[in-house]
C-alpha cells in the first residue's frame, strides 16, 4: 500500500485547493468576459469580429499546453513510474481535445467572415487538426488493451512521439506560406498588440489556465478513487 | 441592446463562438464532477463492504478492525 502513500497525500491537497481553483477562474472569467465585450475596442480592420479571438487564441494556446503537459507527465510515467504521472498524464487528454476542438471550431467561425472560408488546408490548421487526431488517438489506445499498465505505456509512447507537432504548430506560421496571421503576442520584440486588447486576452488565457487546473484535480481525484475501487474489488475477489 | 448582440454585423460568428466555448467548458466540468461523485461512494461502498471483513491479525476480534476503517 506505499505505493499510494503520495497519491493519498495527493487527494487531501487537492481537496483543498479545488474550491480555491473555482473560485479563480470564475473570477477572472467575469472580469475577462467583461473587458472582452465592453473594454476591449473593435478591430480597426476585422471590426467586432476581433471578440472571437478572447476564446479562440486561449484555446490554441491551452491545447498546446496541455499536450506538452501530457507528454512531460507521459515520460516521467515511462521513466521513473511515478503513480501519479501516469494519471495527470490521463486526466489532462480529454481537457487538452475540448480545448483543441474549440480552437479549430472558432477559428473556423472566425475564418468565414474573414477569410470567406471555414476551412482552409494550410500549415497552421491542418498541424492543430493533427493535435486533436493525437489526443484522440490518446485516448483510445488507452482503452484499447485489456492490459491497464500496458494501455497506460503505448499512448505514453504515443504521447511523447507526437510532440514533435507542437515546434510545428509554433512555427507553422514563419515556415509556410499560410493564411493564418503570425504571432502577435508571444515574439523575441514584445507584443504588437494593444495593452486594451492584450489585457483582456491574458486575462481570458490564465482564466482557462485555473480551468485546466480546477478539472485536472478533479479527474485526477476520480482516477485515484478509481485505483482504490479496483483494489477493494480484487480484494472482495481473492478474499472473499 | 440590439446593436450590441448584432456585433457589428459578425453576431451569427461570435456568438456561436462564446456559446460553443462556454457549453463544452461547462459539459466537461460536470461531467467530471459527476464521475468524482459517482466513483467516491462506490468506493465508500465498497469499503463498507470489505473493511470489516477482511481481519489481519489472526487474534483480533472484528471490533479492532473497525478503527482502521473510519479515519476517512
């Protein structure tokens, strides 16, 4: 039972931090979706179109983050057998394919009145697509051996090979020609945006970055009390 | 009112964009609340069911054992 001596530790934290984390990102969400609407100026060029980009660009960004999470988790999973790697690593891949979804699916209702398309083939959104194809790959590997632990290694290993997609994401748009503006915030000379517009932007991506905290401890908590039922039931099995 | 949710005109495009956000968020957290809540009391069930069954100590009276089990 030392095994779960952390991951019990684990649960009593995060039962403390949980509420604390909702609070958070209900917080900044109010403030964030105020100054999106009613601070934040329209585009001199896209008009109020430019709102979209106050969920769309904290999508993006999460979906890469929480995929370069899931393969940090995977390969300390795959190294160092840390219990608890494996299951964050578990618990962040549904939350990472919500947020990717998201970012194409408002990108796409951002590209139509701008673009004139809903979709276009090009570097940026064909790599974010592929991310999205990886996290469900994720997640059906997983399920997919009868093996837990061996389920558990194939998507790390899954996990860690499709990481090279996320310099690709980055970069797509300086390496290929594509319809996708480049970056405006994260750049080597500061941001080119206006602090009216950036505000609301930063404070929209750390709102759905306490959001990913707040579910994350919450699957992880349910993982962990999955673990322990399915002791309990090999017990009831080989003790009874 | 109107001019605000016309959005200038982009209306059909940014507001699908905040709903769809906002009901994707909103289904994920619950349903993951709602697994936390359904996997806690078939633990605490299951618990209940074994904890007092299962003595170590091949002395002990069952009556022991029932302390291990409530420090949750």
């Amino acid at each position: 039972m030392h095994r779960f001596a952390n991951p019990t530790r684990f649960l009593k934290i995060a039962g403390y931090v949980q509420p604390w984390m909702a609070a958070v990102t209900l917080a900044l969400f109010a403030t964030g979706l105020y100054m999106a609407f009613f601070t934040a100026p329209p585009d001199y060029q896209q008009g109020e179109s430019v709102r979209i980009m106050y969920v769309h660009v904290p999508a993006a960004w999460m979906g890469m983050f929480c995929y370069a999470a899931m393969a940090i988790a995977s390969a300390v999973a795959l190294i160092w057998k840390h219990p608890l790697a494996d299951v964050a690593a578990k618990a962040t891949a549904p939350v990472g394919a919500a947020f990717t979804f998201l970012a194409l699916a408002t990108g796409s209702l951002w590209g139509k009145p701008m673009w004139g398309t809903w979709w276009v083939w090009d570097a940026r959104l064909t790599s974010m697509l592929i991310l999205l194809f990886l996290y469900i790959g994720y997640m059906a590997l997983q399920g997919a051996f009868d093996d837990r632990a061996r389920g558990a290694k194939a998507s790390a290993v899954l996990a860690l090979v499709g990481a090279v997609n996320l310099p690709i994401i980055k970069f797509s748009v300086d390496w290929w020609n594509t319809l996708h503006q480049p970056a405006s915030v994260i750049k080597m000379d500061g941001p080119s945006i206006h602090p009216d517009m950036l505000w609301p932007l930063l404070i929209m991506a750390v709102g759905f970055k306490t959001y990913y905290m707040w579910v994350l401890l919450v699957r992880i908590r349910q993982e962990i009390t999955a673990n322990k039922v399915r002791i309990l039931r090999l017990k009831q099995v080989h003790g009874g | 009112m109107a001019e605000f949710l016309s959005m200038g005109g982009y209306g059909a495009y940014v507001w699908p964009s905040y709903g769809l956000t906002a009901v994707i968020m909103v289904v994920l957290l619950i349903t993951s609340l709602r697994g936390l809540k359904t996997t806690e009391s078939t633990f605490q069930r299951l618990k209940a069911e074994t904890g007092p069954r299962t003595p170590r100590a091949p002395s002990s009276e069952n009556t022991e054992e029932a302390a291990n089990g409530d420090e949750a």
